[in-house]
C-alpha cells in the first residue's frame, strides 16, 4: 500500500469522538486511497488542521451537537481556517437546503450511518464540485422554513447577506458576522425588528451570500508566510500540535488498533454531563476533576468564583460544584451573580465544604443552591449525589421522548431549559403551566415557538411580551402536551434567539434597578388590577413594601429606613413588582 504522502486525492480530517468506530472507518479510506487521519478530541481540532492542512473537515454527528458547535466555532474563530470546507455525517440533514451551494464552513449534510460504498464517493464528489459553486444558496419558503434558516445561520457561525424578496417592495436585507446578526432592514425597520418581519411574511423567496464563498473575498483572503507556528515539518505519522499556555505539545493521531489502548480512558460521550468545578484548592480541584471525569462527567474548572462566573457566563453547563470559602469571589458571591442573570439563573449549583454544617447546608438551599456536599464524605457517595442533580431533567427527557404528554415542575426544570429541549427535541404540541400569579401557554410547531400567551386576572399578554413573563415565572407548574392546537402564529423566531432577546430584556429590567432607578425613581405608575392580584399571591415578607410603594407612593429610596431593611431587600421587592407588571418605575422630566 502506498503511504499517505503518496496516495492520491483530497486530505480529508475528521472529527469524531467514537474512537472505535474510527478503526473501521479510517481502514475504509485508507484502502480507498484517499490520505486520512482523525482526532477524538475537540480541543486537537485547530492543531490537526494547522499540521495536515487538509482539503476538507468531516465531522461525525449531529449537525446541531456541541461537538460540531464547538470545532465550528474554533474553525471561524481563525482567520486562517474559516474557508476551510466541513462536511457533516448525521442523522438529521434536514437542513441540506441551506448549504448546498456554498464552498466555506458546512457544504454538506451526509446522512449517516457510515458506509464505505456510499460516503467515499460522496465526499470526492463534494471535493470536485467546490471549485464550480458560487458561494450561494437559495429557495422559497414558508415562515418555519425562514425562521429555521435564520437558526441555522446563528448556529453554524455563518458570514454573508441574506436576502429575502430581493428587487421588490418588500425587500430585507441581513448582514451576519459568524451567526450575529450584524445590521438588518427591511424598509423602515432596522435591526432585529427588520429582521423578524423578513421571516414573518407567509411565503418568501430568500438568498444567502457568504462571505469568502468566492476567491478573494476579504474574509478568506489569508497571507501565509511559512508554518503557522513557525516549524516546518514533515507529516508522517505525526500531524497535529496542541498547544497550551506553557508549551507546544506534539499529539500523535494514527489508526488505532480495534481496542483503544488500555493506558487512555475513552474520552465521555457528546451528552456526558457537563460540570463546572470551581475550587481554590489545586489538589482538591485535580483528585475530584479525575473522580468525575471517571464516571463519565465532562470536567472545566475554575479557581475562584470570578473565574467561575466568567466561564458560565460564556460556556455551557449542566451543573456548577463550588467550594463555599475561595479567594477573591467566595461561593456565595459567585451563586447571587448566576442568580442575577437570567443567562446562568437556570443553573443547578451545589456547594462543596469542610464542614458538615446543617445550619450551612440551610443557608446554601435559602440563597438558591440545590445541594450542599461535606468534602469528608466517602468519594463514591459524592458522585451519587452529583448525578441526583440531574435526574428531574433526565427523567423529563426521558418523557419527552416517550410521546406521551407528562406533567412538569418548572420551579425544577427551569423553563428555558425546557423550552430549548423540547425545541431540540423537534416538539409538536403545548406547554400549558400557571404559578400564583398568571397561566401561560407556548405552542410548537416541529420544534418552533409559534405562539405564547399569558393570562394574569383580567390581563392577558401574546407573543414575546408574554414569553419573557413565562421565562421569568416562578415555580409554575404544568403539563407537556403533545398534539396540533390550533393558535395564532404570534412567535415568527427560533426557540434559541426567544430566549436570548428574553434573557437581555430581563437583565436590562433589573440593570435598571441595580444602576440608580431604585433610589432616584419618582414617577411611579400603579397597574390597580395587578397589585389586587399581588396582594392575595404575592410574597408575604413583601406586601406591607409593597403596599407603601403601591398605596401610598412613598418613594423606593424612603423605604430602606421607614421599614428598616437593607437595600437587597428593598431591591428585590421591586424587581418582583416590575417582574410582575405591577408597577412602572421613572425618572421625573
């Protein structure tokens, strides 16, 4: 057999994290004659690529998976790699449409499993045509299909323009920079406005441009002088470097033998759990960093609380372990920052300590942990109680995928959690779900949001106003009900940007307060029908406050020294009255 360096054809690196799969799979191409090599690890992606500078990247799963996110957000990250051409072998290619005809980023959906007979000849199809496209897509279609297609721009790092109705009345117009949204118009609407109505109208005929799809577009202009390290070296066995902060680490990837060598554990699957340590500790942070990569847990850790909080706020998890007593942020001030932002409020957090202390243990569960763990107790009982984290949004997935309606706790669940699973899970049906204070109801199609409503007295909201008071309700319980109901398209955005614009609109609501309109607001405007409400269902440490503020319009900054409480608490009664729509704090002109 002739050796790589001979072999004719495209360079292909793949991605896939099933070691033993890739046994097969790499012998497959090898006998093919087409040059292969493969990393299981995500974090050797950019490394293999610089080394191998291969013609194409293929990727084994799902197109939507962290996994693919992530070495797509490596790849477009690097001015360097972002023409490089990926194609992804998946279950799901429903979204082949939108990538056929462009020559940078995703360019084909394969679908999987992998099969020699049909794939090689697949994949030097794709290699052949790339040269011929345009960097162009496009196609006619209905609300869903516009709104999946804004997703899947978001979601697969895209540059380019896209068009909607070009040339008429009714034209919109989008520029997105790696999946933002960069400007947006249609006619005198601007930004995201624009651009959720380019993807509300029935039916539309749209095209999209990438950036770099052509030779010489800026994006994918790139002068390279030498190796991009600064070695020159030949590829043989050896193709990848890894880099870290202290030194260059040459990583070795070959075909594996059909049994992964007994010294390296298989790395955890894409839907191991995913779990911050933040601990000060660096022994602590490594014996229990291996204990529950051991059981199969995907592992980030953190120093501090600072430290934590910057890598939920950017990164996701399924769960944040933290030490109580830490440098800089201790434990407790990292858990009231993710409880302040609605982007990380969601997040199960558990504290680690010295002491078995039940008075502790209470406080923790108080300020809004969901356990508290003695580090003297036995390691395995540990992991037992780190896995009972999970198992409310186990066993809620579990019934999502039976079919079958089923009844939910939001309070536990988290209601964007649930709501961008059962998105993923292409959910067909109603969330119906009330807590003390209002009733809401979102409506899927196909795992699209096309209507919400929430209903508080005689108050009824729809559409997004209505979706963030869903996202912001508290302890609603409900059902999951699987079924065409019939509602108003009120929604016309995917799950994952629904919940982003919620996040920042309730953020800013609070920021609002946090930054001064606590103390200096002096115009106050009372919804009447809403505080009857508040008053039969609002907390009860709340209502004489909240009857001051409402009855007697005494001013938010007089409230601290009339009622003799702090201002945290003179803070959080009125985030919950603003939450609620019970009052409108402003400024006097």
């Amino acid at each position: 057999m002739r050796s790589g360096l001979e072999q004719a054809g495209p360079k292909i690196l793949s991605v896939d994290e099933d070691r033993v799969a890739q046994a097969q799979v790499a012998q497959a191409f090898n006998d093919s004659g087409l040059f292969y090599r493969f990393v299981s690890s995500r974090a050797k992606v950019i490394g293999g690529i610089r080394q191998l500078k291969p013609d194409l990247l293929l990727i084994f799963s799902e197109l939507y998976s962290s996994l693919t996110e992530d070495v797509l957000a490596a790849i477009s990250g690097d001015v360097v790699h972002s023409r490089l051409p990926v194609v992804v072998l998946a279950n799901d290619v429903s979204d082949r449409p939108f990538v056929a005809g462009l020559r940078t980023g995703v360019v084909a959906l394969l679908q999987g499993p992998f099969s020699p007979m049909t794939h090689l000849p697949a994949l030097r199809s794709v290699v052949q045509e790339l040269p011929l496209r345009r960097g162009v897509v496009g196609g006619t279609g209905a609300s869903t299909e516009l709104a999946r297609l804004v997703e899947h721009l978001r979601r697969t790092r895209r540059s380019g323009e896209l068009t909607i109705d070009a040339r008429s009345p009714n034209e919109g117009r989008a520029s997105f920079v790696a999946g933002k949204v960069e400007r947006a118009s249609f006619g005198e609407l601007s930004g995201i406005e624009a651009l959720v109505q380019m993807v509300t109208r029935p039916k539309g005929h749209w095209h999209f441009s990438e950036v770099g799809g052509d030779q010489g577009d800026g994006a994918g202009v790139v002068i390279e002088v030498g190796d991009p390290d600064g070695v020159t070296q030949e590829i043989g066995v050896v193709v990848g470097v890894a880099s870290t902060e202290e030194e260059e680490v040459t990583q070795v990837f070959e075909v594996p033998s059909l049994a992964p060598a007994p010294s390296a554990p298989p790395p955890p699957p894409v839907s191991a759990p995913r779990v911050l340590l933040v601990d000060d500790d660096e022994g602590l942070c490594r014996m229990f960093s291996t204990l529950f990569a051991k059981h199969g847990f995907a592992v980030t850790t953190a120093a501090d609380g600072v430290e934590g909080f910057a890598a939920a706020e950017t990164r996701p998890f399924d769960a944040v372990i933290a030490d109580l007593n830490m440098p800089r942020m201790d434990g407790w001030g990292m858990l009231r920052q993710l409880r302040d932002d609605y982007r990380t409020k969601e997040l199960p957090v558990a504290f680690l300590s010295c002491h078995d202390d039940y008075r502790e243990s209470l406080r923790a569960l108080d300020a809004g942990a969901q356990a508290y763990f003695s580090k003297g107790g036995r390691l395995d009982g540990l992991v037992n109680q780190v896995k009972k984290l999970f198992t409310p949004r186990t066993e809620a997935e579990r019934q999502l995928a039976a079919g079958a309606d089923f009844p939910v706790n939001l309070g536990v669940l988290g209601p964007q959690w649930l709501v961008s699973v059962l998105a993923k899970g292409g959910f067909t049906g109603v969330l119906e779900a009330a807590d003390s204070w209002a009733s809401y109801r979102l409506n899927f199609t196909e795992g699209y949001p096309r209507h919400c409503s929430a209903q508080a007295g005689r108050h009824q909201a729809d559409g997004e106003r209505a979706f963030n008071a869903l996202i912001a309700s508290r302890n609603a319980q409900g059902t999951v009900r699987f079924g065409n109901f019939p509602a108003p398209s009120t929604l016309v955005m995917p799950a994952s940007m629904l919940l982003e614009r919620a996040c920042a609109t309730l953020n800013e609501n609070e920021r609002r307060v946090r930054e001064g309109l606590l103390v200096s607001a002096t115009d106050l405007e009372v919804n009447v029908d809403l505080y009857a409400i508040y008053r039969h269902v609002g907390p009860q440490q709340w209502l004489e406050a909240a009857r001051l503020v409402c009855e007697e319009r005494v001013p938010p900054r007089e409230l601290i020294a009339r009622l003799d409480v702090s201002p945290l608490e003179v803070e959080d009664m009125l985030k919950d009255l603003l939450r609620r729509g019970v009052i409108t704090l402003r400024r006097a002109a």
